[in-house]
C-alpha cells in the first residue's frame, strides 16, 4: 500500500466513525478562535473553554486586548498553564494586527507568524478553521497517528506537515486532523490505546509491533 492509499484509507475510515467534526475551542470570531488557539498551547481545550468564557464578555475587540493591562490579564487567564508569558502574547498580538493588519486577523501564513506566541500549529489553525484554506494542524494527536498509521516516519512537526500535505487532499486536511484529535481521544491513547476496539488495526504499525512482541 503507497502512502497515498495508505492516507485515503485512513480518511475514508475516520469519516465513518466521526462524520461529523469541528474544532473543540469555543469562539464566534476570527480574533477569539486566534486567542484561544494561543491559550491552548500546553493545556486542554475544556479548560480553555472554561476560562474563555468569561474572557471573551470582558474583552470584546482587538482594541479591549491590546489595550489590556498586562497584570488584569494574566489573573483573568491564571488557570491556564503559561499564562504571564501568553498574557504578554495576547497583547503583543494584539497591538501588532493593530499597526500592522487594520485590526483584522491575517489571512496567510507568513503574517500569522509575525504575531506573539504564534507558531504553525496556531496558524494552521486559523488558516483552515477561519479563512476555508488547506491546513495541517500538528498536535500531540496528529503526530501519534500519523506515526502510529505510517503516514510519516517523522517526529518533526513541520515534517509532518509536509508529509500529509503530499497524500492528503487540500480538502481533506483540516478535518482530517480533527478526526485524528477525536481518534486519539477516544481510541488511539498515548498509553493503553484500545486497539481491540480500532478499525484501523490492519494497517497500523504500533498494532503490529506489540502483537509481533506479544507472541
């Protein structure tokens, strides 16, 4: 089986089991989905959502963040891991789509990597999520399954990207890495994956290793 196959099996059978997906962050605007997306980074999107909340009823415009005091800030977002370094971000980010975007998010990759705390995880996401584009999104998830169903032999983040974007439809992109996000919580763990409940055994390596051990 070519990667290509291999990639289209993996999509045909993700869309079986969750043909319906999104992304778990809460946002109504370009600007929240930015914001919670850079919160995110090393704590789970329930928390997020949490914090989020109430986060997004005090500060309304790009203008109320950048405008933020840096201290309010980050009590406002202090049960989110990181959060004096991603309170500076946020504003940071903020005060730069300001002078250097007309107070809009931006639409391409080069200029989302110019704001604060924005890595190509963060970017993709918006990218896709936000502006309808093809986008790979590499979290903790995308990087065990695409591993796991030997779509990549990398660890490398940005590696990665550039494997799937090889096999994997434009169309396909995002949702596929939502899919794998909904996979690897339900099935696919870290540790103790439920592999006798997977449908996706017959072509995976880590099946096929801890069997060939098991005998």
């Amino acid at each position: 089986m070519t990667k290509k196959e291999r990639a289209a099996y993996v999509i045909d059978a993700l869309k079986k089991l969750y043909p319906d997906v999104k992304c778990s962050l809460n946002y109504s605007t370009p600007l929240e989905m930015l914001i919670a997306t850079q919160l995110s980074a090393q704590c789970t999107d329930a928390n997020v959502n949490r914090v989020t909340e109430s986060l997004f009823k005090k500060y309304k415009s790009v203008k109320d963040f950048a405008e933020a005091d840096l201290q309010t800030l980050g009590e406002d977002i202090r049960s989110i891991g990181l959060y004096r370094n991603k309170s500076k971000n946020i504003i940071g980010t903020c005060k730069k789509i300001i002078a250097d975007y007309g107070g809009e998010v931006p639409s391409e990759m080069d200029e989302l990597l110019t704001l604060p705390g924005t890595g190509r995880k963060t970017a993709n996401l918006i990218l896709g999520e936000i502006f309808g584009k093809p986008a790979v999104v590499v979290d903790t998830h995308c990087i065990r399954l695409s591993n796991r169903l030997g779509l990549t032999n990398s660890e490398n983040p940005q590696k990665i990207e550039a494997d799937l974007k090889k096999f994997v439809p434009d169309s396909e992109q995002l949702s596929l890495c939502h899919r794998f996000v909904y996979h690897g919580r339900a099935v696919c763990k870290a540790r103790g994956p439920k592999c006798d409940s997977c449908t996706l055994t017959g072509i995976c390596r880590y099946f096929k290793s801890n069997s060939k051990n098991e005998k």
